[in-house]
C-alpha cells in the first residue's frame, strides 16, 4: 500500500484463513456471495491476504477468484507469495523457508510404524510414502519407493496422518525443535521453527506499509491463534472451538453462514472516508 497523499485514509490489512472461514466442509470453491464481500472490500482499498496452512498450490485458486493480484500466506507462514499474471504459475514466491525433513520423518515413522507422510513440494504438490485420501491434500501426489527419497531435500511443511497420532507425536515434535500443528487428533503439520501465519504476515505488513493499528485476521482454527495475537482485531468464526474463540476478540457466523462476510462490511471505507468533507 505505501505511504498515502494527504486526506486519504489508509486501508485495513485483512487475513483470512480458508478452510473453515472461506470454504466449507465438501465444498472446494469460496461461495459468490463470500467472494464478492472480498472483491469489495479490495476495490475500497484495504490489502487482502489469504492465509492458510494449505500449501500453495492448494491456496493459489482461492486467491485468484479475488483478482489477478494479491498475497499469500501459505503452509502455516513458511511461504510467502505475490501474485502476479506475468509471472511463470501467476505467482512470485517472495519467502520460502524450509525444515529438515529426514529427522521428522525417522521419529514419527519409528513411533507410529503405519503414519502417512506427505512432504510438501512448493508450486507443485507432495511426495508421500502412501496416497492421501482424495480432499485432504491439496495438489498432486507422488508415491516414492522408501523413505530417503522423502527426506533428500528440505521442505516447507510435511504433513503426517495415522490413527492418534497427536499424543504420539506432537511433543516429541516440539522436542525436536520445529513447530507442529495439530489439526484433530489423527493430523499434524510440520513447518521449521519460529514460523506461524503471524511471523509471514508480520513481513507483509511492513512491505505494504500497513500500520499494526490496521490489521485484522478472521480464522477457525488452531493454528490462527499466532496470527489472532498479531492483529489489532482477531475474528474467530462462529464454528471454532472454544480454544479458539477465547484467543480472538470476537466471533462472526459460522462458515456455513458466510461469516467473514460480516466483518467485511465492517470495515470503514477508505475511499468514501477520504472524501467526507471535514467537520466544523
């Protein structure tokens, strides 16, 4: 956004995570009435900035039914991307961090022998040791022979899926020093250390000049606690857990209602306030 002239009013920057605040439970596409609230909300001048622990290639075609530029947060923090219609995919990868995979991969398959592991491949998809169920990864997959393939290189999220295996594994997982977030009980991703949707979007505020007093984020699950405690106001949606909802500072509708669409229309209107005419 940068600086503004004089008069005008900046506008808000507004996070929004997708599964659970953008889309629903079997419904791949954000709703037209959801979609509109954000096309508006950009066209009054506030920065929209799709935040999710999906990879990005899971998360570009959300971003994209808002128009051809923008931001993306994506795998939890540890990609940071700019849309851009020129660029190779549409897209420029503007931060990309990465974990070491090998370590994650010997612990969780020694404690939980039958784990499924899927090691992030940015812009493309994953490499599994065994398929995930259609809808639960988003991007294509590659099935490898053993293990060593999965950890040759670093990665920016692995996701690891069994059977109870947050009791197994997600302490072990802080030990080893990386940040896991658990997503239920059968469901853990893996990002390298420090990184949250809150540490991304920190970095993006400062490239769009957006003041902290200036910043929202709307999400439903644990892993947008960070970004709530980051942003001047944090929105919880109405279906969240009661974690959740105590770590914002308020709750819209559930996903089914379009929730976000309400905070949306909250929010003031550069434009029009920059034209109001001074008071006295």
């Amino acid at each position: 956004m940068g600086s503004t002239g004089a008069g005008v009013v900046p506008g808000w920057l507004v996070a929004l995570d997708v599964d659970g605040t953008l889309t629903g439970p079997g419904r791949p596409d954000v709703p037209p009435e959801t979609a509109g609230a954000v096309r508006s909300a950009r066209a009054s001048g506030h920065e929209i900035v799709v935040a999710t622990g999906r990879s990005l290639v899971g998360a570009l075609p959300i971003a994209n039914a808002f128009g051809p530029t923008g931001w993306v947060v994506a795998s939890n923090g540890a990609i940071t991307a700019r849309l851009d219609a020129q660029a190779p995919g549409g897209y420029v990868l503007v931060d990309a961090s990465t974990l070491n995979v090998a370590p994650v991969v010997r612990m969780g398959l020694a404690l939980a022998p039958e784990l499924r592991v899927a090691v992030e491949d940015t812009g493309w998809g994953y490499l599994v040791n065994r398929q995930f169920a259609d809808g639960q990864l988003n991007g294509r997959q590659r099935t490898v022979d053993g293990t060593v393939e999965l950890w040759e290189r670093p990665a920016p999220r692995v996701v690891l899926s069994g059977s109870g295996i947050v009791d197994k594994l997600l302490k072990p997982l802080h030990d080893l020093g990386v940040t896991a977030h658990s997503d239920g009980p059968d469901w853990i991703d893996v990002t390298p250390a420090g990184l949250s949707k809150a540490s991304a979007l920190e970095q993006v505020r400062n490239r769009l000049g957006v003041s902290q007093e200036r910043t929202v984020a709307v999400g439903d699950g644990v892993n947008d606690i960070e970004a709530f405690h980051w942003a001047a106001r944090a929105v919880a949606m109405g279906q969240a857990s009661e974690e959740v909802r105590a770590a914002a500072d308020e709750t819209t509708g559930s996903v089914d209602e379009q929730g976000v669409i309400a905070v949306l229309q909250s929010l003031p209107n550069p434009r029009l306030s920059a034209q109001a005419p001074a008071a006295g």
